[in-house]
C-alpha cells in the first residue's frame, strides 16, 4: 500500500504527538481552575486529535526542508500550531453555516446544545452552544501563539518567521468574512467567488504554511517567491476539490450531509459559473433552492442536474486542472531540495484528488 505524502518523515504521528503533549496539558490547566471546563477539554480533544488531514503541517514542514531546514522535532511541535488555528476557523465555520457535523460527529455548537438540553440548564441550548463553540475557537486561535512559543524553537527563529503566520491567520479570518458577506449579497460573480477561495482557503492551506515553513528555515526571497507561485495556484484548487464535494460528494467519506453547501447558500465558484451559463428558468431555480435549509434530496439533486447541464461540474474540474498544473510547473523551476519536491508533488495530488 502506496504511503500517504503526510506520513512521509512519520510526520502525522509527530504532530499528534504533540498536539496530544499539549491538550493534555491545557486540560490540566483548566481541571485546576473549574470542572465545569472538562467539557471543552473533551471537545477540542475530540475535535483535533480526532481526524484531519495534517496537510498544512505537511506543507510547511516540507517547506522547511525543500529550503535546507534539518528534521527537529521542536519544528515539528512549531508545525502542529497550525492544526490549532484549523480547529479555530472550523469551528467557527460550522458556527456561522449552522453545520450539524463535522467529520461524521455533531460539529461543535451542536455538541454544547446537546450538553445543554441533556443538563436541562436554563436559556436556549443554541445559544449555549453558539457561545460555546466561539469561545472554544477563539481559545484554540490563543493556544496557538502557546504552541508555536512554546515549541522550543530559538525565540530568534520564530521571530522572523512570525510575520508569516500573523498575515495567514489575518487574512484566513478576513477571507471568512468575505465568505459570509457574499452569501448575504448573494453576489454569484466569478471574480468575487474567486477572492473568496484564495482568502479563506487557498493561501492559508498551502501557501503560507509553505512560507512559514521556509521562513522558520530562513530561506532566501527567491525561494518564498518559487513556494508563492506553486502554493497559491494548488490552494485554489484544494478549495475548488473542496467545493465539488460540498455538492457533489458521498456523505460517508465527506462526514457532512449531501448538498450542504447548497442548503447553506455557498456563493463557489462551482456555483457562479452554473449561474453563468444557466438560462433564465434554470438561473431562477437555482437561485430559489440555493440557501434554502429545508432543501430535501430531489431538491439537492435538482440542483445538481442544473449544475452539470449548464457545463459548470465540467469547467470547474477543468479549472481545476489548470490551476494543479501551473502550480507543479512552478514546483519544477523552484530550488527546492529533490526530496522535498518529490513529496511536495505528492502533497499536490493528495490535496486535488480526494474524496473528503
């Protein structure tokens, strides 16, 4: 069996590692202040040391040696922050798209509204649970900063490579924003659902762990720019993957409902280009299901006909293509150390052709 690209150095067990080294520690912390704390301790554990795919640690650690940097595991510990700052913009994400799940288990808020009504405490349980699961991401985003300090690294080292991670995590939260606003909008342009997908997603997922990486390695501007032009071109795609499966996907590898983002209104490229080339009936049909909570089967699948008969499903797995393909004949021109490179391609494919 061929080995997955994030398992390449026994990089995921390292990073579970120590991301486990440090929840197990918070869970202290906060067992110390308050019991009554020990649900989130459960939750964020279940939550990160339960799935995932390690790709950004992936990408920044073979960022780092693709720039010369020497496997050390207080890298490695360094790395595993960002699975930190994932947790953060998931939960929240969940949060503001009313996702019931995340990953085949109740997503966050539905966790703490379940505690709630279990408890029979008073107010609304989906208030409880919307105030839970923010304070949880916020308090995943502040440990963080814990982790990354905290690593070992030289104080020195994680200074120059500090401006790196404070713009993806700024521009991660901004790309969010972006995302709430144009469903609120309902702007079905192109050019806006492009923006979205390079600032939510597609820069934090691949292009700046790969600078973070190179900058912890201190790896001169020419390389940054190399890593720039292949990460940013994959990100899209990544995004692009993501948004297929979110219309097209099986529920079972997904962990999440088929058609969600439909239900939850997601204004993706997939969708504006089905906008684009529908005709007035189907522009009008799709533009009533789309958002739409109570969207039942036949109305996700009606959508979808929309969406593959107006050529969209096709155009975006050609973009998609594109985009991979640019960004792998940036890889090529890049000096980048060989065996970096060889598994940065395979991080490459891992990211576009996947089921989940």
């Amino acid at each position: 069996m061929t080995m997955h690209p994030v398992d390449r150095a026994a990089l995921r067990p390292r990073v579970e590692k120590a991301l486990a080294v440090f929840l197990a520690e918070r869970r202290t912390h906060m067992a110390a202040i308050d019991d009554g704390l020990l649900p989130l301790a459960d939750a964020v554990e279940s939550f990160i040391l339960g799935g995932g795919k390690r790709l950004r640690p992936a990408f920044a650690y073979w960022g780092y040696r693709g720039a010369g940097g020497e496997d050390r595991d207080d890298v490695v510990t360094a790395l595993a922050s960002l699975e930190l700052v994932q947790a953060s913009a998931l939960m929240h994400d969940d949060l503001m798209d009313a996702s019931d799940t995340r990953r085949g288990e109740p997503s966050v808020h539905r966790r703490f509204e379940a505690l709630h009504s279990q408890q029979r405490w008073q107010g609304e349980p989906t208030g409880f649970g919307a105030a839970a699961a923010l304070l949880l991401g916020d308090l995943c985003l502040v440990w963080s900063d814990e982790l990354l300090h905290g690593s070992g690294l030289d104080p020195v080292v994680v200074t120059h490579a500090r401006p790196v991670y404070d713009l993806m995590r700024t521009e991660v939260m901004v790309g969010q924003y972006l995302d709430v606003l144009t469903q609120a909008s309902a702007d079905t342009s192109v050019r806006r659902a492009s923006q979205v997908a390079r600032f939510k997603s597609a820069k934090y997922t691949v292009e700046h762990p790969l600078l973070f990486g190179a900058a912890l390695a201190g790896a001169p501007a020419q390389l940054s720019a190399a890593y720039s032009a292949f990460g940013l071109p994959l990100g899209e795609a990544f995004q692009l993957r993501d948004d297929v499966l979110g219309v097209f996907g099986d529920p079972a590898a997904t962990g999440k409902p088929a058609g969600d983002d439909l239900r939850e209104g997601k204004r993706t490229y997939l969708i504006a280009m089905a906008f684009e080339g529908a005709g007035p009936d189907d522009r009008a049909e799709l533009a009533a299901g789309l958002g739409r909570p109570d969207l039942d089967e036949a109305g996700v699948a009606r959508l979808r006909q929309i969406i593959t008969e107006t050529g969209a499903l096709a155009q975006t797995e050609a973009y998609i293509a594109r985009l991979s393909s640019a960004a792998l004949a940036a890889l090529d021109a890049a000096p980048v150390d060989p065996e970096a490179a060889a598994v940065l391609r395979e991080l490459a494919a891992a990211a576009v052709h996947r089921a989940t």
